[in-house]
C-alpha cells in the first residue's frame, strides 16, 4: 500500500476506513437486542448457583418489577393483569393459527421471566405470579445476578 | 444496439474516500454510543401450577423429621414454611409441622433426606412464605428447593408458593 499521494499531500485513507469497518462489524457482532426488554436500573439479588444465561427459552416474557412492585415490560410500565392476559390470549391465537390449539386451562408455552428487585417483598411478587398463573403459565425463571457480577450489581 | 467502445484514460483513478469515512465514523459513532453488554445473569427455571390443597397426609403433627419420612409415602405434597421477620429476611423454616430448621445448609439436607427415599412420593413443594420476605431471600429458598435430588433421580422442579396468612407471620 502507498503513502498517500505525495503530489497533492493526501493521506491515504484506507488503513483508517479498514480499521473502522472492523470496528463497526465488532459492535454490530456484540449487540444484542434481547437486552433491551431488560431493565437494568433493577438491582437483582446476588446468587452464586444459579444457571448463566446461555440456554435460553424459546418463547418468554420478561416482567422487570421493582421494589414498589410497578412491573415493566416492553420497555414501559405495564399493568400485570392486562399483559397477562393480552400475552397468553395470543400465545393461544397463534397455536391455533399453527394447528396446536391450547384447551381450557393447558399451560401457555411461554416462560414468565422475573427479573425482580431484591428487596421487593413476596406479598407484591405473589400477586404478579398469581395472575400469570390465572391466565394459564405454568413456567417461570426466576433470575439473579451470578457473583462475578456482584460488584456491578452493587453500584 | 449499437456497441460502444469506452475510451479510459490510463492514469490512476482516485477514489475519494473521505465521505465514506465520514460515513463510516458515524456508524461507529452509534454502535458505540448504544452499545450495553448484556448483564451476566442466571436464573432458576421452575414449573410452578397454582396452589391447590393435595395433602392425603393426616393432620397429626409429626414431632421430628424421622417420623415425616416414615409417613411420606402417602404424600401427594410437601408444605414448607418460610417465616419472615419485619426487615424481610428469612425468620424461620418450617417442614410441614416439624420443628423449624436453623439454616438454609440443614433445610437442604433435611429435604433431600426426606424426599430421597425410595418410595417417597411427592408430586410437589408447596411454600408457604410470608408476604414480608424479600425477593433476594426467597430466590435462595428456590435455589435450595431446585436443587434438591427426588427419589426418581430427577430434582425437584414443581414448586408451588402461598402467601401466609398475617396471623401465621
């Protein structure tokens, strides 16, 4: 590769332009879209045993609650009973669009991911799980930080 | 159609790349500034069916946890209870009517006693939990619940939770 051109002094660009594709082909790699349906402001409980978040479940929904017990979800605030009940009315829509219609009170095959502050008290979860269960999920994951990230979580 | 011969001039062709550039700064501009690693969280997968009364077990308290092993067997459903104190942590730990356990470590090791024998069957856990107790307590009596070995081999993973009433906190 040349200098540039000696004549009229420009510099050659292409190393630079290179080195900035690569750049961008590096974030745009990294990204990762699920992590916008988390709520990162909520400061999870510190559990040293629980699964990394490799193997993830197909189909979920993520509640992000607080410690008043406000659950967000989609990036806004959500009233419970409402979600609940709009996600598992199309979760049965769509297995009957697919030919798998779910009867009655048969399990919504999603999972309910509880992304729950700390020290949010079981009394608010309680009410959370039970209208997810009324309308018919049966799977939940519970989720805490890993205590290689405690640090972070702290702050 | 008629066929043009195309006339190049032999010098070098010089490509501007400086409004690429700029473009290029720009993206990257973005995905910098957007970019978030994704927290490094784990999780308990649980099936938890609501709560429904399934004890085929007769009310007589049992005194200690060798007796409760001896009636297993015609258990559909294990009641633990999990108290908590006014700061929301764990107050005590209580299987079925038996006297509650000091720790997390003994609850653990009481459960997979009871449940590991052969013949026992319990279909499920049912937690009775103080409506005080904080999440971050109540995740490490699920940690522990998940964890535990049932006779069949598989662990435990049917959990069912019950708030308790104000008068038993």
């Amino acid at each position: 590769m040349s200098g540039g051109n000696a004549e009229s002094g420009a510099p050659n660009l292409t190393p630079i332009l290179d080195m900035v594709f690569q750049l961008i082909t590096f974030f745009m790699l990294v990204m990762n879209f699920k992590a916008a349906s988390l709520d990162l402001a909520i400061k999870l409980p510190v559990l040293g045993s629980a699964i990394p978040t490799e193997a993830q479940e197909l189909e979920t929904l993520v509640l992000n609650i607080d410690k008043d017990g406000k659950v967000k979800a989609y990036g806004r605030e959500q009233n419970i009973k409402t979600l609940a009940m709009n996600e598992a009315d199309m979760a049965r829509r769509k297995a009957k669009i697919e030919g798998k219609p779910i009867e009655g009170d048969a399990e919504i095959p999603i999972t309910v991911v509880i992304r729950a502050d700390r020290d949010l008290p079981f009394h608010d979860l309680n009410g959370i799980i039970t209208d997810c269960q009324q309308n018919g999920f049966r799977r939940f994951q519970y989720r805490a930080m890993s205590k290689a990230t405690a640090p972070q979580a702290e702050a | 159609m008629s066929r043009r011969k195309k006339h190049r001039d032999q010098g070098d062709v010089e490509l501007n790349l400086a409004a690429m550039l700029d473009m290029a700064f720009q993206l990257l501009a973005f995905f910098v500034l957007t970019f978030q690693p994704a927290p490094m969280e784990g999780y308990i997968t649980l099936r938890m069916p609501p709560p429904h009364p399934t004890t085929k077990q007769s009310s007589g308290a049992s005194a200690n946890a060798t007796q409760q092993t001896e009636q297993l067997p015609a258990l559909d459903s294990l009641m633990v209870t999990v108290t908590s104190n006014p700061e929301g942590d764990i107050g005590a730990i209580r299987i079925e009517e038996a006297a509650p356990v000091p720790d997390l470590t003994t609850f653990e090791q009481t459960m997979t006693d009871m449940l590991s024998v052969p013949g026992a069957s319990v279909e499920q856990v049912v937690l009775q939990v103080g409506g005080r107790l904080k999440y971050e307590n109540l995740v490490r009596v699920l940690d522990v619940c998940s964890h535990i070995k049932l006779a069949s081999g598989e662990t435990l993973n049917k959990l069912s939770i019950v708030e308790l009433p104000d008068s038993a906190q």
